[in-house]
C-alpha cells in the first residue's frame, strides 16, 4: 500500500471518527435539528480531526501527521 494510499485513509478514518463522536453527542445533548446537527459535526470534525499528508524528500516519500493537540509535525512511518 502506497504512502498517498495511507494518508487519504488515515484522513478518512480520523474525520470519521470524530464526525460520529460528534454527531451523537450534538444530538443526544444539544438544541440543534435536523441538517444542523450535520453541519455542526462536519465542522467540529474539520478543525479537530489529524491531517496526514505525504512529502517528497531525498530519502523518499514521508508521511506526516498535524493535529490541533500536539506541537509541530510528527513522521510517520
């Protein structure tokens, strides 16, 4: 599995996470309706969910993670 492979589902998989996580808790807990609840969660998720992306470099391609909750970029490998 390539790289870009990796990041585009670690993309996925996180925004989906938090989407769901999201979604339940603005329904069971907030006073918002119908496409609302949606919209809210979709945005929650963008600003709180990891950002994966691959980088071309001397060595190779590198996979590196940005979160809101940990300072700077991390490798990953």
């Amino acid at each position: 599995m390539s790289k870009k492979t990796k990041a585009f589902l670690y993309n996925l998989l996180g925004f989906t996470l938090f989407y769901v996580v999201t979604y339940f808790t603005v329904m069971s807990f907030g006073v918002l309706q119908g496409l609302w609840i949606a919209f809210a969660s979709f945005i929650t998720s963008t600003l709180l969910a990891p950002k994966f992306q691959v980088v071309k470099s001397n060595e190779g391609d590198k996979l590196f993670m940005k979160w809101v909750f940990v300072k700077g970029l991390r490798e990953i490998n």
